[in-house]
C-alpha cells in the first residue's frame, strides 16, 4: 500500500473520529461524574472548589481546607466530619448530577441532536471553568519545598490533571457543531416534505 493511499483512508475517518470523540465524552462525563456520589473524589476537589472565586460560597469553611485534606485511600474520621460540615459532599453530589446530565444530553446525539448540541456547549462551558483553576488553584503548580524547579511552568499532579480539560474543550466543540449540523439536517429535510406536501394539496385543488 503506497504512502498516498494512506493518507487518502486517513482522510477519510473524520467521521468515525467525530463519533469516537463524543464517545469518549459520555465515557468520561458519566464515570468521572458519578464518581462524585463517592467520597474520596469528592475531597479530591476540595482545593478547586475552595480557592475558586465562583464557588467558594458552596464550602461552610473554605479557608481551612488545607488542615483537612484526606489523601486517597486514607480514612481519616474527623477530616470526613469536618467535610461533611463544610457540605464537601452536598457540592460533589450536585456537581456529579449536572455532570452526568451532560453526559446524556450528549448520548441524545441520534435522536434529539439539538440536545446534544446544547450539552455539548455546557462541556465547552465546564472545561472553560475547569481551566481557570490553573490561575485560582495554588495546587495546580509544584510548591517551593526546595526543589529548584516549582511555580509556573512546573505543573503538580492536579495541574496536568486540570490542563488536560483543553482537550475537552476541543472535543466538545467537535461535537456541538457536529450535532447542530445534524439538527439542521433534519431541519430541512422536514421542511422540504413540508414544501412538497403543500405543493401536491395545492395541485389536487386545482384539479378539482
């Protein structure tokens, strides 16, 4: 097989690329949200949430988030009960729900496809939002404990976590115009019926 005819298959996968994209959405919006029904993910969002000034007011305490974080997989009774008072998880379950929600919306892609258009905006909204943490979230960045390498441009594990939501907000693009496309596919298709629907009754009425 020549170099040219591979690149004319590869040509032709934007299809099948479009539809693995919003696959791959609905995969990660549906687990990655309803992980948030458990707890250590919720603790996990703590120092987002908490230094974010969008929604701070969700937390009782945000400032002292920091005396009581919980690593994954520790179970530490008094942080879980300060969490609980600080309604950590009261936010995560909310925040799971509206991230699921996206996820079906985009799954309504085959049927409903403005639907799926609308969701796929709220993903490009939420990834929009998920990026800033890179500027509020102090976490995002390797602190200063005596490496030479810390601050900007030196990401920490949630800052290559957080800056991976670019790829998302791509994705969600890709998608969103690939279902209005869709919807007004059908649009005018159902118009076109309509017009020729019309023109046959005007037709029958003048013969008789």
């Amino acid at each position: 097989m020549s170099v040219l005819k591979l690149f004319e298959l590869a040509s032709q996968m934007d299809k099948a690329g479009v539809a693995l994209t919003r696959a791959g959405l609905i995969v990660v919006l549906l687990w990655i949200g309803g992980l948030k029904a458990f707890r250590y993910e919720a603790d996990g969002i703590v120092p987002f949430v908490a230094n974010s000034p969008a929604m701070s007011f969700f937390y009782s305490d945000p400032g002292n988030y920091k005396a009581h974080k919980n690593p994954e997989g520790v179970l530490n009774t008094e942080n879980r009960a300060w969490h609980e008072a600080n309604r950590t998880y009261e936010f995560a379950y909310g925040l799971g729900t509206v991230i699921v929600l996206y996820g079906l919306l985009l799954c309504l892609h085959p049927w409903i496809p403005q639907a799926a258009a609308v969701g796929s905006f709220l993903v490009f909204v939420m990834s929009f939002v998920t990026l800033s943490f890179l500027i509020t979230t102090p976490e995002c960045w390797v602190p200063p404990l005596g490496d030479a390498q810390y601050g900007f441009p030196y990401l920490s594990g949630a800052g290559r976590l957080v800056v991976k939501d670019a790829i998302m907000m791509g994705a969600a693009l890709v998608t969103m115009a690939d279902s209005a496309k869709a919807y007004l596919r059908e649009r005018g298709a159902s118009v076109s019926r309509m017009s020729v629907s019309s023109k046959k009754g005007d037709g029958e009425g003048h013969g008789n």
